[in-house]
C-alpha cells in the first residue's frame, strides 16, 4: 500500500488592497439600489424577495477589499477574513449594491463579491451576489458559493 504524502496547506492569508467608506440606506429596496449601480447585465434572481433584509437606517461603511494569493474555499475565506485585525466580516447584498452605486468607475477585470448574504435555488444550491466589469460593461450576478475563490476575487468586507 502506497501512502498519500500530500498534506492539506493552511489557507493562503488575506491581503487588504484597498479601503472605501461608502453611503449604505438599508431601507431601500434591492431594485432601487440596482437601477442606480446602472448594471449592463444582471441576474434576474437577485431580488427582494430572494434576499430579504431587516437591516435599517443609512450609515457610512468603512469597507475593505479584500483578496487572496492563491485559491481559497469560501469556509477558509470568511474564517481569515475574522481573524484578521480589525476582524472583518463578508458584506452583505446591499453594502455591496451601496459599493457598486459609489464606485462607477472602478477598473477592467474586477470581480467582488459579497459573501454575508446567499440565495438557494429550487435545487438547494446556494449562491452569493458579485458584481464584476469589463471593456463591455458592468455586471451583477450570482456565484455558486460552493466553488472557491481565485486570486483576481475580492471580497468586499466590514468591520465586525
């Protein structure tokens, strides 16, 4: 019998890129918050009722962006991500709405996600709300939270 010397490696350690404080009204509605991030292409499953919200009030966010060198699970992501100092947490839908709203702009080839908030399909998979861009657009989508995250992956992340 011949034996495994392969050996799980400790999940790559997170790296803060950038730092935005952002405007979030969690009052208002997935869709008005959509129609203001002015998206080329978006899911038609990320709605209200899909991602239902009893956050209230609007209040400034200091959000952190947050990647990896190397592919990492979503488990070993959120698990960093709150070990880090300050511990972060993964944004919700709307913080991620909110960011997408102030940040028109933001360069080709991102791809940010926001892992606090999920959605199941009739099938039971679940998914996450990202946003991402290109030379053709901007995009809201969802993503299967079950795959990993590559390196050129942000997650968007708040203080605990």
């Amino acid at each position: 019998m011949v034996k495994s010397t392969f050996q799980q490696s400790e999940p790559p350690l997170p790296n803060i890129s950038s730092t935005h404080i952002i405007r979030v009204d969690y009052g208002r509605s997935v869709e008005e918050m959509i129609n203001e991030g002015n998206y080329n292409y978006l899911s038609e499953s990320i709605t209200s009722d899909n991602f239902p919200s009893n956050e209230e009030g609007v209040i400034e966010v200091l959000t952190y962006l947050v990647s990896f060198v190397s592919y990492i699970n979503t488990q070993n992501s959120i698990a960093r991500m709150s070990s880090m100092n300050p511990p972060l947490r993964p944004a919700t839908l709307k913080e991620l709405l909110a960011f997408g709203i102030s940040k028109p702009d933001l360069p080709q080839n991102y791809k940010i996600t926001a892992l606090w908030s999920n959605w199941r399909d009739l099938y039971g998979y679940m998914y996450v709300p990202c946003i991402s861009g290109d030379e053709w657009g901007r995009y809201l989508f969802l993503n299967w939270w079950r795959y990993g995250w590559y390196q050129n992956w942000q997650f968007l992340s708040v203080s605990m």
